[in-house]
C-alpha cells in the first residue's frame, strides 16, 4: 500500500551537498526528508577520496622507500604492500560511515529513506517501495557516474568504485582515460606491483592541468613502468574464458588515431576512467520540468535554483554549475543551496581561486588559469616556471621531478594561476588559492614569513 508524506525540503543523495543543505535548512526548522539508492555517505566518503586517499598514503611509502635507497636508507627487505591488509585499513575508514551518517541524520531530526526515486510531479516523487513524497523544494544532489562510452563489451569495465574494493589485485590492469582516476589509480597499482596500461583518446592528458607540468608528470608515470598511449581510442573490450579454468581475461581492441593503426592488449581487469557524467537518468526529470545537460547536469540559475522549475535545487556534480566536480565545490554549493532556500535567493557562488589536485606520487595541484586560457582573455602577465628537482625540499627526499609555473599580472601584481608538481603541491597549493580568491598581491605574498624549512617556504622563488 502507497503512503505518502509531504516534507518542506527532499534532498536525493546523501553526499557533502546533500548533507550540508539538509542539515542547514532542519536547524532551520524545516521539515526535511533525505533519499538515496547506495548506503548512506555519497561518493567522497565511501567510494571516492577518502578510501583512495588511503591507498595513496600506502603507495607514497613505497615510493620514499625506493628514493631514499642510496641516500641514507638501505633497501635490505623490499618494502611491499599487502593489498589483503591494505583494504582492511581502507574499510576501517569506509565501513562506520553508512550506519554513523543515519544516526547523524535521525539525532538531527531528518526522516531518511533507502530506495531509487523519481518525480511522479513536479514536486512529488516516488520511490521503488511504493512510499510517495511531496515537498516544497527538492534538492538533486545524487553526483556522477562514470560516462558511458557506447561501445561494444563496455560492461565488461569495472567502474572506478569497485577497483576500491578488490579483494585482489590483479597481475595487469588497462585503465580507459587519461584522467585524474586513471593516474591516481595506475600510480597506486604499479607500486602495488601491477602491470599497468593507461588508453587515452586524446593527444592531451589530464586537460584541466598545465601542460608543462603534465608533461614533467607523464616522465615519471613511463618511468614507473606504466605504459601511455596517445590517441588511442577504444573500440571494443572483448571477455575470453581461460581455457582449463574459471578465470576470465579481456582483450581490449583499440586505434591509434593519429597512425589509423589498430592496437591490441589483453588484461586481467579493465577500468573505466574515461570521465564521469551526473546521475540523473532514472529521475525522470521531464516529468517534472527539469531540464538538464547529458554532460553537465540540471540546468540552473545563478542561485543553483532549476531554470525550468523554480521548486528544484541542484548541487555538486548534478548541477550545471559551472563549478568544478569537487568535494569542497559540491559541499560549498550544498551552503548556497541551502542559504537561498532559508532566505530567498540571495547568495550566488563564488568560483575563483578553488585548487584542485591529482594525487599521485608526486602530486599535481592547481588553481587559477592555466598560461592559454590567460592568453585568450588578453591578460598581460609575467611568467616564473622552473624545475625544482634540484631544490632543497625536493632534493632530501629524492623526488626527481617537481616544478611549477606562476601566472602574475603585470599592472596589478595579482596571481592569475599557480600550477604545482612535486612533494606536498596539494597543500602548498592551498596558500595561492588563498592569494588568489582574497586578493593578495605577489609581492604581498612574497614578503609573508613562512615555516622554513617546508615546502610552502619556496613560495617566495616562485614569485
């Protein structure tokens, strides 16, 4: 039997968006009813950056272990990761988190629910066990999924949540992409000890990152052993039974683009790393007047409000924000949201100087505009780049490639873009999102006293 229930706000997804804007708007004293299909905690928490986080930490071990040998440290055992052990730790993080989060939700007063839904209304949804839900606003915060890719033997990929839980890892892996999950992954599985192949389409990899720096960063990958390929798109990814055995082994056809030539390589295991897109399609977004983009997501207005339907919200990777798809964007829109639905729309989102990282060994992190799109605004700006393998907080602990690349404008002196490669970018990287979305100038910055010796005491070399 159907029951219906009518809430001032529903929330679908249970990810920082979601939770930021639910929990705000019930101190607020809504009535607030929160959905989703997955165990509670959205993608960061227990599918994403958190558990990969974890894995990355393992990795670095590894990776100082084998730079340090010869300088100081002497490699009489090999140190290894135990992928058995390594996902045990890593569960240790993921595992509390569902049951913890619904707690969280019922002390504050929120009314959970498991299930898919979809809007039967405008403002009113069903869900898979028949319960019916009206509310004043809804907010759609359910993230992203991985692309599809429309090509034949495409279920035969793994999506990038399982490769966090394999209770094995396998011998030789072919990521698909040449994305930030891709890299992250590949650093992270040839350390562990795998064979690892990276197909990219594209003559450029990791597209939102300088390219002086990607290209400092691609060295080190093929210096690892992991093996590149340009240009490379993937035709079809066939499944072969092992004679004699359960197991099955893949082979994934592919071209190379720029040749017209065809390329083959088999794999224990096939990763999909070739992008993600929001999870809206079971929603049934037309009949409730939303509209959306297939790539970017529900279509909004300056206040992340619905263009087409002014009772709809949409935050982190379901909105077409023009927000990159991050964890701190998706919790800061979930604020916004949140703020417009208790006071009236009011707030607007501020997208200048927010970081983002690639964390692999070494990391890449950046903020701000990259040298061609500065160009292409008309900016005039001084450049200082360098290669800082040879600087003191790269040189001690044997990172061989680090650099940087910073944007100044010349008539105001302001940080247009900081690109980072090297030990601890992804903190360093922080302090010129800090100049650039407060407004510091570079000799302001400059002259800041900072802890000495760390690596955010180079700062003041690279302006």
């Amino acid at each position: 039997m159907s029951e219906t229930n009518t809430y001032d706000l529903i929330v679908i997804g249970t990810g920082v968006a979601a939770t930021t804007a639910a929990w705000k708007c019930r101190s607020a004293g809504w009535s607030v009813a929160i959905i989703d299909s997955r165990p509670f905690g959205g993608t960061c928490a227990l599918r994403g950056c958190d558990p990969k986080k974890v894995l990355v930490g393992a990795a670095e071990v590894i990776d100082l272990n084998r730079r340090m040998n010869g300088r100081g440290v002497i490699d009489t055992n090999e140190v290894k990761i135990n992928w058995q052990d390594l996902m045990r730790f890593k569960r240790s993080f993921t595992d509390p988190v569902p049951k913890e989060r619904e707690q969280q939700f019922s002390k504050a007063g929120l009314v959970s629910y498991h299930g898919r839904a979809r809007f039967i209304g405008e403002k009113r949804l069903k869900l898979d066990d028949n319960h019916t839900l009206n509310g004043g606003h809804i907010l759609l915060a359910t993230g992203a999924q991985p692309a599809r890719l429309n090509i034949p033997g495409e279920e035969n990929m793994i999506k990038s949540d399982r490769f966090l839980e394999l209770p094995e890892l396998p011998s030789k892996i072919v990521f698909v992409g040449g994305g930030y999950i891709s890299f992250e992954f590949a650093h992270i599985a040839v350390r562990a000890g795998a064979n690892v192949t990276i197909l990219h389409s594209g003559s450029r990899l990791l597209n939102n990152f300088e390219p002086y720096l990607v290209d400092m960063l691609l060295q080190r990958t093929c210096e690892l052993g992991i093996s590149v390929h340009l240009e490379t798109k993937v035709e079809s990814i066939e499944s072969i039974k092992v004679h004699n055995s359960n197991k099955i082994r893949f082979v994934v056809h592919a071209t190379n683009t720029s040749k017209n030539e065809k390329f083959t390589t088999d794999a224990d295991m096939v990763v999909h790393g070739a992008g993600r897109a929001p999870e809206l399609d079971d929603l049934d977004l037309a009949t409730a007047g939303v509209q959306s983009e297939k790539i970017r997501g529900v279509k909004v207005n300056e206040y992340l409000q619905s263009v087409s339907n002014p009772a709809v919200y949409a935050a982190g990777d379901a909105a077409a924000s023009g927000g990159l798809p991050l964890t701190p964007v998706a919790e800061y829109e979930g604020e916004i949201v949140a703020a417009n639905l208790i006071g009236g729309n009011h707030v607007k989102p501020n997208y200048e100087g927010i970081p983002s990282a690639v964390f692999t060994i070494p990391s890449l992190a950046s903020v701000g505009l990259q040298e061609d799109a500065a160009t292409r605004k008309g900016l005039h700006f001084r450049i200082k780049k360098a290669d800082t393998a040879a600087w003191y907080s790269s040189r001690r602990i044997g990172e061989k490639y680090s650099g940087f690349k910073v944007l100044i404008e010349e008539d105001t002196d302001r940080i247009l873009g900081a690109h980072l490669l090297g030990p601890h970018a992804e903190e360093v990287i922080n302090i010129f999102s800090i100049a650039i979305r407060l407004g510091i100038k570079a000799a302001d910055l400059k002259q800041t006293i900072i802890s000495y010796p760390t690596n955010s005491s180079d700062i003041s070399y690279m302006l």
